[in-house]
C-alpha cells in the first residue's frame, strides 16, 4: 500500500511539474500584458530597456531579415552579419526606410573561429544592446550520418555551434558592464528529441537550448534578459528539401508573419516557440516519451527525404 501511495504521489509531481514547465511562458505573457495596467512606470521601448543597437545575424533572408525589420520598426538601428555583401546592402536599404541607421558586416560563419577579430573590430565602437543569434544551417536534405559530408557537419558545427557561442561571449561584457542587455538566441523543434537523418543538425540545437539556459542562470542577475526561441516549421528557405513546407500553412508560417509574432515576445517571455500555434504543437509534442518522438521524428524525414528524391527526379527530367 505504501509503494502504491508513494508511486502515486510521485506521478501527481511529476505531472504537476509538466504542466507547470508547459505553461510557464504562458504565465510570463499574460504577466506581461497586464503589467501596463498596474504597473505601467516598468513598461518601456525596446530601446530604452536594452540599447538602441541590435545585431542580427543571418540577417538577409527568412527569419533574420524579417526580425531587423521588426526592430527597426520599434526604433531599434540594426547590424547586419551575412556572408553576402548585395544581399546585405539590399536588407540594409529596406530597413532604413524606417528611419533608423543600419550597419552591414560581411562574415561567413561557416569557416569558423577566423572570422570573429573582423566582426569584433567592427562592433567596437557600437553599444550593442540586443543580440539576436539567428544564423543557422540546416542539411541539404535529411541523410543519414554516412551520407553527410563531412565538410557539411563542420558548417553545421561552426555556424550552428560556433556562431552562437562566439559571439555572446563577444558581445555579453559590455552588456553585463552596461548593466542591461538581451540576448535571443534561434534553436528549432529539433532540440526535442535526437533526430534521425539530421542527427547532427538537432544536436546543435540541443547545444543551443542548453547554452541560453545556462548563460540565463549566470547573467540574468546582472541586468541580462535570454530568451529562447524555438520556431516548428516555418517557410524558409532552409527547408528546400519540402515543397510542402515552402508552400507553408497555418501551422508553417511564412518568414514575416513569424518574426512578428516573435518579436513581439521580445523581452516578455524567457522560452518561446515565437508562434502561437507552434506553441500548441510543442505542448503536446513534450507530452510524448523521447522514444516515440525520435521515431515520428525519424518517420517524418524519412517522408521528407522521399519527396526531395521525387522533386528532384521531377526537375531532371
């Protein structure tokens, strides 16, 4: 009777803290809409709470370029790091239509550590208050292990990895001397679960969720705001291998639509999805056991990888 009683109490624990964990963010953003109403001398601008200067990597396309749109639309001037100067002076163009100054730094993340002194001489005399890691590099195609160059594992690594590390630890002393910052830093779904033929592309996103957290825990109070966001599938160009997911639905939002939303979160919640529906879909997602994540994981690229092989057999003919 006594195992019985303990095993039950256990269980109810357990669940409680799932829940909890589930609807923490929920909490934080309802928080945070009603802080205005009873608390409104602690709302204040993007600009004032963190800095006027964002850098924003992976800035030319998808999600990047649409997030520096978004900031510079709350006033925020905006630094663009990519690898491709026309792409980058073109973003540069669009954004300061609304009536901030931009930056453009050129830097190709995917050849590691020798790229960092060039963005750091760069960033030296700009007081950088938002740093937002978005840069990232998905496979061509889901692939199992032995069939992933090893020249694209390493890009993976180092603009995945690398990237994310490098430049919080540029970035964060003057933020912490400041004594005010934020830090956002883009993972993917994929850290839910190891995931079959991308399995070196969702341990790097395992790296990310436990890097912010851990650096959220150091820093946050010291004055620096972390969040976490963790998009499910939206249109972009990463995911190439799917017409489907470039074609995009309610549940596959396109670029702009989620950086809306996600930098409307900015500053009100620690971890977010940055979409509403993702969201949901993440909820129930954590509800199953990893192992059968891994195999509707491992079953949905499989599906994935057959139709990048039908799309391509289609174009060569």
């Amino acid at each position: 009777m006594f195992i019985i009683i303990s095993l039950a109490i256990i269980g109810a624990v357990t669940v409680a803290y799932i829940i909890f964990d589930s609807f923490r963010s929920v909490i934080e953003l309802i928080v945070s809409h009603l802080t205005p109403y009873f608390l409104p001398q602690d709302v204040q601008p993007l600009w004032k709470k963190y800095g006027n200067w964002a850098v924003i990597t992976g800035s030319t396309d998808g999600i990047g370029k649409h997030y520096a749109l978004e900031l510079a639309q709350k006033s925020i001037n905006i630094v663009l790091i990519s690898r491709n100067t026309d792409k980058l002076k073109s973003a540069a163009e669009e954004i300061e239509k609304y009536g901030v100054k931009t930056k453009i730094i050129v830097a190709d993340f995917s050849k590691g550590i020798e790229v960092y002194q060039h963005i750091e001489d760069e960033l030296k005399d700009i007081p950088i208050g938002i740093l937002v890691n978005n840069v990232g590099v998905q496979y061509e195609y889901p692939m199992p292990l032995c069939e992933l160059p090893t020249a694209k594992a390493w890009e993976i690594i180092n603009v995945n990895v690398v990237a994310v590390t490098t430049l919080t630890r540029m970035l964060l002393p003057a933020m912490v001397a400041r004594g005010k910052g934020a830090v956002v830093n883009v993972s993917s779904g994929s850290e839910l679960q190891p995931l079959p033929l991308m399995a070196v592309y969702a341990a790097s996103k395992v790296y990310v969720r436990n890097f912010t957290q851990a650096i959220r825990d150091e820093y946050s109070p010291l004055g620096i705001y972390v969040q976490h966001v963790s998009p499910l599938f939206v249109s972009t160009k990463m995911n190439n291998f799917s017409q489907r997911l470039i074609d995009g639905n309610l549940l596959v939002p396109d670029a702009a639509t989620y950086a809306q939303s996600a930098v409307h979160l900015l500053g009100r919640v620690q971890n977010t999805t940055g979409y509403w529906l993702h969201g949901i879909q993440y909820f129930f997602i954590k509800l199953a056991p990893e192992r059968l994540r891994m195999r509707i994981g491992h079953h949905m690229n499989k599906d994935f990888r057959n139709e990048h092989f039908r799309n391509t057999k289609l174009k060569a003919q």
